[in-house]
C-alpha cells in the first residue's frame, strides 16, 4: 500500500482564505496608519485590538487553507498547538504594528515589522499543521522548507519596504501592498504544504488532548471568528471616523489658523507649514518643507533661538521675539511660541507659532515716540497738568504741578481728588460729588473754570490758584478729565496793589470836588455862626448848622472809605443805596465839569451779594470817566433795571465825546487809555471785580454822541470762588 496520502485542494476554500489573507493584510495597513496618529487611550484599543484581529484573521486563513486540502482521512487537532499556533500570529501582529506605527519609523522599524511578522507567520504555519492528528505522520523536504521560508520573508520585505505603503492618500497603493502581503501569508501555507508528506502509519496509536472538525464546526468557528473580526473592524472604523473627523479638525486649525506655524522636527527641519507662513514670509510648503528653520532667521538672532529651541526640545514652551527672513529678501519682526511636539512623553518635534508684529512694533514704537513727545512738551509748559480719570483717580501730572504742589506723580497716582485732599487736610470737610467742581464738570460733560481758588501744598501752606477743568467723554460716556491751573499768588498780589493805587488815585482826583463839597458847607457853617455870637441866634441855625456837618461826615467817611485799604467781605446789599453813596461823592465834581447826574431808579431795588467797597470804587470810576469825557457840559443818565429772568443791569449813559470803534475794543487793557495821562488800570480793575461778582461789562460807543456803559448782574449773584480752601487739583 503506497504511504503517501493523496491531497487535492478545495477551490472555493483556496480563494476564500486567500480574500481572507488580502482582506487582513488591508486591516493591519490601515491599523499601522490609524495608530500613527492615535493617542493614548484610543493607541491602546486599536493596538490591543488591531493585534488580535490581524493575528486571528491570518490564523483563520491557515486553518481555512489547510482545510481546503483533502488527504481523505480522518483528522484532528491537538488542542495546545491549536491555540499556540494562534497566539503566534497575535504576538507577532503585535510587534509589527508597534514597529510600524511609530512616527519617526523608517528602513530599520519597516525590516524589523517585516521579520517579526514573517517569523510569526512562519511559526504560526508549521505549528499549525503539526497540531495536525492522524493515522500516520509528516516529514519535510528541507529544500521546499527553505524556499517557502525564504519567499514569505522576501515577499513581506517587499511589502513593508515600498515606500507608498503607508500613504495615507492614496488607499490605492495599499491595497497594492495588502494584496503583496496577503500572497506572502497565503504562500507560506501552499509552499509549506507542499514541503510536508503525509504518510500512512499501519500501528495505530492512541492520542489524547485532541478534538476533531466537522464540517458543521468548522462553519461554526469560522463564523464566530469573522462576526469577532467583523465587530472589531466595526468599533475600529468607528474610531478611524472619530480620528478622521478630530484630524480634520486639528488639519483646518493648523492650515487656517492666522498666525503662521511650522512644524518642525528635533534638528530644526521643517516639517510642515501652513497658509500663513505663504501669507505673512512668502514661503509656500515646497519652498520650506525640508528645508531648516534656521535658514529664515536673522543672523544676529540664531544663538538666540537655538538656546530656547533645544530647551524646547527638552519638553519646555517658550515666548520671545526675533527677526525672520521675509522670502523677498525683507526682514521682519516675529513674535515666536514654541511648543514641543511628544508622542508617548517623548519629544519628536517642536511646533513654531510665530505672528508678524513688525507693523505693531512700529506703531508702538511711534506711538511710545509721541507719548515721550507730548510728556516733554507738558512738562516744560509752566501750567499745572493734571490728568484723572472717569472715577477721579490720578493718571498724570507733569513737573509744573510738582513744582506748585510739592507732590510727585508716585505719590499722587491712583489717589482721586478726596484721598488728596484728605492726606493733606484731614480736618477739613469731607468732599463729595455734589460739592466737588472736578468731579461735577466730569460727570456733567461740561468744562469748569475757576478763576481764583485757594489751595494746598504738600507742607500745608496755601497758596491762590486759577484752574480749568476739560472732560473727555465717548459717546456719552466720561472717560476723564484734563485740569490745568497755575499759582497766581503774585497776580493777586499786583491787583491788589493796582487796587490801592487806583484807590488812591481816584480819591487824589476827587480832592478838588470834595474840597468844594466841603467848603460850601463850612461857609454857610461860618455866618450862622457869626449870627449867632451877634445875639441873633435862633433854634432853626443849630438845625442847619448840624445838617451841614453830617453833609461834611458823609463825604470825609465816604473818601476814607474809598482811600483806606479793607478786608474783603461780601455781604447781601441792596444796589440802590449803595449808588447813592457814590453820587452823593462826585456830584460835586460833576457840577465843576457843569455835568447833572440823573437818577432813573426807584428804591428799594434789587439787592447783590458783594463786597460793597469793591463796587462802590467800580462805579466811581464809571461815572468819573464820564464825567471827565463832557468838556462842554451835559447829562449823565444812571438807571437801574429789573429783567424777567431774575437779572437786573445798571446803565451809565453820557453825553460826552465817544470813543472810536478802534479803540473800543482795547479798552480794559493795561496801560491802554483814551485820556492823556491815563493809565488804562482803572477799567481793568473794574472789570476784574465785576468778574468776581458774577457781573458782565459791555460798552457800547459813537464818536461825538456819547458811550453808555452797561453791566449786567444776577440777583443774588456770588463770586466765582469756593468758601473753603481745597488741595491741589
């Protein structure tokens, strides 16, 4: 009888398994991609699973080979190389998909994939067909062996090694390398075969720990293992989609993101770019990929950016600002972040986000050029300037306000106008937005002048002040507020000396009227009396004689008043009397110069908030100029009138000379006078009390007809100064 057993291959089995073999081969390709760019948790479950779908895929293959030869016999299978026979091609699968799915893989992890996978196969054959249990025996022929060996390791290198394999864009070429692989594991099984004989035993022996293969389980086995391989493709194709779709996402941020971004591996070769690398430096991704970062930069900042690159390398992130080459040959201004790329906690390449300030530097280097511009033009002005902003707190004060105030800025900012005053003053009344100017002009919108203020300096002492208060605001909105004062306390003291000396003066003009004012007086004094030491006297001289006399005090106490200098003090006084005081001093002068005064008002009259002596020596003046304008003599109209809005005016109206409209408008200035030896210091110092007193001056003028002087009050109006002194604005 011929030992050898006949075998004849099933073709319907031959190509199934050989669509299993493509099919797997495809499964494990793609798994190599998937896990390349998985991470952590999903890396495990597609490696775990992709090892053991693979590996039971090529095990279903072997055993769905070696079912399709028919030796007509009975055969079984030994249940412990069964399953070794299938943990080979999982541990092998293993291995190769960890060697292939390394980023940085290259010639050396492909060779080794391919040997770890063409031993596990190569195992996985000659274990399973000696599991192989019958009545008889194997034995190889080396030869056939060796040529079988040798062609699934060539076949397998050939695979691994062409370098389309692994694209990830073109599914067409590994469907090429899957169909070369799955002939590599489909071929170790035919040509393995081939190299066994199958002979006949005639003695037949008892063998344990084996089971047999029906057709029906086979069915059963093979149908489990396919719904197990079909589950796992399922839940990998589903993570293959979650990855695709987060790739997709991370691809459109790397490609669309505004600022430019290089990847670039350990040594500084550049990986990839995207769009605004093109955008903003001119490199497109074939003019830069492969190239070194280095190369775009700046010559002066390569040690600069080699130090924190291979700190980055270390797994650090940095920030700093070099310059880049523009492709055009420009030099430009680039905000760099590096990021370093790890894969497994190890760094395999650093992420370069750069952004182009080279526009943004120039701003701001201008913009700081005109900040040191403007702050040297405010201090070197010898006005306070004080800056606050919308909730009153310091944001500047230049030199000039040191200067006056004794503070610095350090130690001003961020205080608001009460914690000033407060650290100077703290006994003085408590500020509050209802009675502080600066903090009503701010929140008002509407600028504030203060003519004369009384403030203080760091070391306590006071000194008088003029400030201006403008508010910024934004569409409605305050956003601040610019104060500018300066110190008049030397002003304040030249007008009040230009006060007295225009007293002086005035009361030195009316000394000829008021000598004739007196002497009229003291003459009719001297013939009652000389009637009276005659023996004529009678009860009706003493009444005349003390009438005259309180004429006489009347006028002596009116020029004191006038000539001795007095504390300023303003009280509630009411306009009508106070004009008469003055009438009653020049009517005298008057009808020297042949001039009536016509009174055109009625008591009582409105009343004014004033320092009475201040007014008093304004309307003298007045009257004194009109009167000292009629050489030939004529009226003086003086009236008093009330207006509906609550304001009354007072009218000095003469018949004199006028004043040509050229010189109207410089009347008030000093030193500037129509008269020969006047000084032009009498109107202006008239006008600074009227200002004061809340009072508006106009003059109106024709030559040879007259000029009528008009001033203007409010009831009640009061001087445009605080009642208690504050610090320094």
């Amino acid at each position: 009888m011929d030992p050898y057993l006949p075998g004849n291959y099933y073709v319907y089995l031959i190509a199934c398994s050989f669509m299993i073999s493509v099919l797997t081969s495809y499964f494990a390709m793609d798994m190599a991609i998937k896990l390349r760019q998985a991470d952590n948790y999903a890396r495990t479950v597609l490696l775990v699973g992709g090892s053991f779908s693979m590996g039971t895929g090529m095990w279903t293959m072997q055993f769905m080979s070696i079912l399709s030869l028919d030796l007509s016999i009975h055969a079984k299978y030994e249940v412990f190389l069964t399953l070794l026979s299938l943990l080979w091609p999982i541990t092998a699968s293993l291995g190769a998909l960890l060697l292939l799915s390394r980023k940085d893989s290259g010639f050396r992890s492909l060779f080794w994939a391919a040997v770890t996978l063409s031993a596990g196969i190569i195992l996985m054959h000659f274990t399973a067909i000696g599991s192989i249990r019958f009545d008889g025996y194997i034995r190889y022929r080396p030869l056939l062996a060796a040529n079988a060996v040798g062609l699934v390791v060539f076949l397998l290198l050939a695979a691994f090694l062409w370098k389309p394999m692994l694209n990830t864009r073109a599914p067409r070429w590994r469907l090429a390398s899957s169909f070369l692989l799955g002939i590599a594991v489909w071929c170790i099984h035919y040509f393995g075969v081939r190299s066994a004989s199958f002979l006949r035993e005639t003695v037949q022996q008892e063998r344990h720990w084996s089971f047999s293969l029906t057709p029906g389980l086979l069915a059963i086995v093979m149908g489990i293992v396919i719904v197990i391989i079909f589950c796992l493709a399922l839940l990998f194709a589903i993570i293959g989609k979650q990855m695709k779709t987060s790739q997709s996402h991370h691809q459109s941020l790397f490609e669309q993101n505004p600022d430019m971004i290089f990847s670039v591996d350990t040594e500084g070769i550049i990986l990839n770019t995207n769009l605004s690398v093109l955008t903003s430096m001119g490199y497109g991704k074939r003019l830069s990929m492969g190239q070194s970062f280095f190369q775009m930069i700046a010559p002066q900042d390569h040690e600069l950016f080699r130090s924190y690159f291979q700190k980055s390398v270390q797994g650090d992130s940095f920030e700093f600002v070099i310059q880049l080459l523009h492709a055009e040959g420009s030099v430009r201004d680039v905000f760099i972040r590096t990021v370093p790329m790890t894969d497994d906690s190890i760094t395999q390449g650093v992420y370069i986000i750069g952004r182009d300030i080279t526009e943004t530097k120039a701003n701001r280097e201008k913009f700081e050029r005109l900040s040191r511009t403007h702050s040297l033009i405010l201090n070197s002005i010898n006005d306070g300037v004080y800056g606050i902003d919308a909730e009153g707190r310091t944001i500047f004060w230049n030199a000039a306000a040191e200067r006056m105030s004794g503070f610095s800025y350090e130690e001003v900012a961020g205080l608001t106008f009460e914690e000033l005053v407060r650290h100077i003053k703290p006994d003085l009344p408590a500020l509050c937005q209802e009675n502080c100017p600066l903090m009503l002009a701010l929140q008002e919108g509407i600028p504030l002048h203060v003519s004369e203020d009384l403030l203080y300096r760091k070391d306590g002492t006071s000194y008088h002040a003029e400030y201006h208060v403008y508010p910024i605001r934004s569409e409605h909105m305050p956003l601040g507020a610019v104060i500018t004062f300066i110190d008049i306390t030397e002003r304040k003291r030249t007008e009040e000396l230009m006060l007295s000396s225009e007293k002086l003066s005035v009361a030195g003009q009316l000394a000829a009227g008021i000598a004739h004012e007196i002497r009229n007086p003291l003459t009719a004094i001297k013939g009652f009396l000389q009637l009276m030491n005659a023996g004529m006297a009678k009860k009706s001289y003493i009444e005349v004689i003390f009438s005259e006399m309180d004429r006489i005090e009347l006028i002596i106490n009116e020029l004191l008043i006038l000539a001795k200098p007095q504390p300023s003090k303003r009280e509630e006084k009411p306009i009508i009397p106070l004009l008469n005081h003055v009438i009653a001093l020049l009517e005298s002068q008057a009808n020297i110069h042949n001039v009536q005064l016509e009174k055109e008002f009625v008591e009582p009259g409105p009343s004014i908030l004033c320092d009475e002596n201040q007014l008093k020596q304004v309307f003298i003046n007045m009257i004194k100029n009109s009167i000292e304008a009629m050489s030939s003599g004529g009226y003086i109209y003086i009236r008093v009138r009330q207006q509906q809005n609550g304001e009354f005016t007072i009218e000095i109206e003469d018949q004199g000379c006028g004043i040509p409209p050229e010189r109207l408008s410089r009347i008030g200035e000093p030193f500037y006078s129509t008269k020969e030896k006047g000084t032009g210091l009498g109107l202006m110092v008239s006008k600074k009390i009227l200002a004061t007193h809340g009072g508006i001056l106009n003059i109106s003028s024709e030559v040879n007809k007259g000029t009528k002087i008009e001033v203007r009050f409010p009831v009640h109006s009061s001087p445009v100064s605080a009642k208690e002194p504050v610090a320094s604005p």
